[in-house]
C-alpha cells in the first residue's frame, strides 16, 4: 500500500476538517450563521451581457484589444475581419487618454486601492477596499501597464451594471460583471491593447 505524499495528503486533511466542521453544526448554529450573512447588502448584480460578434477592419493581430473611446466600445480582434464588440464606460472630461499598452496582470475580485490623487479630490475615499462582491472594481480586472509600469488604470468590472455606456470614470475602462469574466477568460497577460 502507498501511502499519499505530503502534498496529496494536506488538501485531504483539509478537506475533511472543513467537512467534519460542517458536520458538527447545530441546526441552531447553522440558523445563526444564516442570520448574520442576512444583516449583509444583497449581492451585487452581475449585469447583462452587452457582447456582441461584429465586422471590424483592422490591421491589429487577433487576440489584440482596441479601445475605441468615442464609441464607448472594446474590441477583441478575434480573426481577420471579425471582433468581439463589449460596450464600456471611458473616462470623463479631463480622464480621457491614448496609447499602446499591455495587459500586465490579471486579478478576479480585486482589492482597490484609489490612487493618491483621485483620493485628495475625494477625500471620503477609503485607503483600501478589499477583494470581494462589493468591490467596485468588481468581478475581475485586467491591469494596463506602459513599458513594464502601472499605468494605474484598468480593465474592470462593475456593481452597477447601468454604470456602462458612460464618460463616466477617471480613466479606466468599464464593463458589466458578466462581460469582464468574458473578457478575462480570453485575455491572457501581455495582450496588447491599443486605446483611441
């Protein structure tokens, strides 16, 4: 008999503490623990997916992000002639910005941290707001860098759904929940992204 390594062991040990926890659960508990998650706000709501496949001329590569701001649009080129079209939210007047840059990272539920500046206009802003549903970078964010640098803006979900298809952020990029998983799940780290 072989006996499973330390690797195969823990995840094992772990998951059977987890269920014999559960187990050992009172009914009494278990009502308790349902109370206190009912004194939370209800779970933001993930959106409507605003996707669609178009026609779209570009010498871009497939796989290629294009941000076409006057549109309030995301391309993903996905073949020669043909794109995946997400409407977004750009930033308002005084946000707006060009350029070439690359999807550096990749985060689902991602911590936000407001950049000092946006914080001394709006001082009421926290210093940090951790991962999680009520983020409001929401369900998943894709960090733009500019020669290997955070440009401090992103690619980003939304708690709000209705919030898309606005000039409306300080800089970033806005999708509904349900189209940033989409996106995220088709980007991978180092995609290039060309904003208009």
């Amino acid at each position: 008999m072989t006996l499973p390594g330390r690797d195969g062991l823990v995840p094992r040990l772990a998951g059977a503490c987890v269920l014999g926890l559960v187990l050992t659960l009172s009914a009494q508990g278990f009502a308790e623990a349902r109370s206190g998650l009912s004194d939370r706000p209800p779970l933001p709501a993930m959106g409507p997916s605003l996707r669609k496949a178009v026609a779209f001329a570009t010498t871009e590569q497939p796989g290629t992000i294009i941000i076409r701001k006057s549109e309030k649009a995301l391309y993903l080129v996905t073949r020669q002639g043909q794109a995946l079209r997400y409407q977004i939210s750009v930033g308002r007047d005084g946000f707006g910005w060009t350029g070439v840059v690359k999807v550096g990272a990749k985060t689902e539920w991602p911590q936000w941290r407001p950049p000092r500046e946006m914080r001394a206009r709006q001082p009421e802003l926290p210093e940090l707001v951790p991962s999680g549903p009520y983020n409001p970078l929401g369900a998943r964010a894709l960090y733009l860098l500019r020669d290997g640098r955070d440009t401090l803006y992103r690619i980003h979900g939304t708690n709000d759904p209705s919030g898309v298809g606005f000039d409306g952020t300080s800089g970033c990029f806005r999708l509904t929940n349900t189209d940033v998983i989409d996106l995220f799940k088709r980007v991978p780290v180092g995609t290039k992204v060309v904003v208009q």
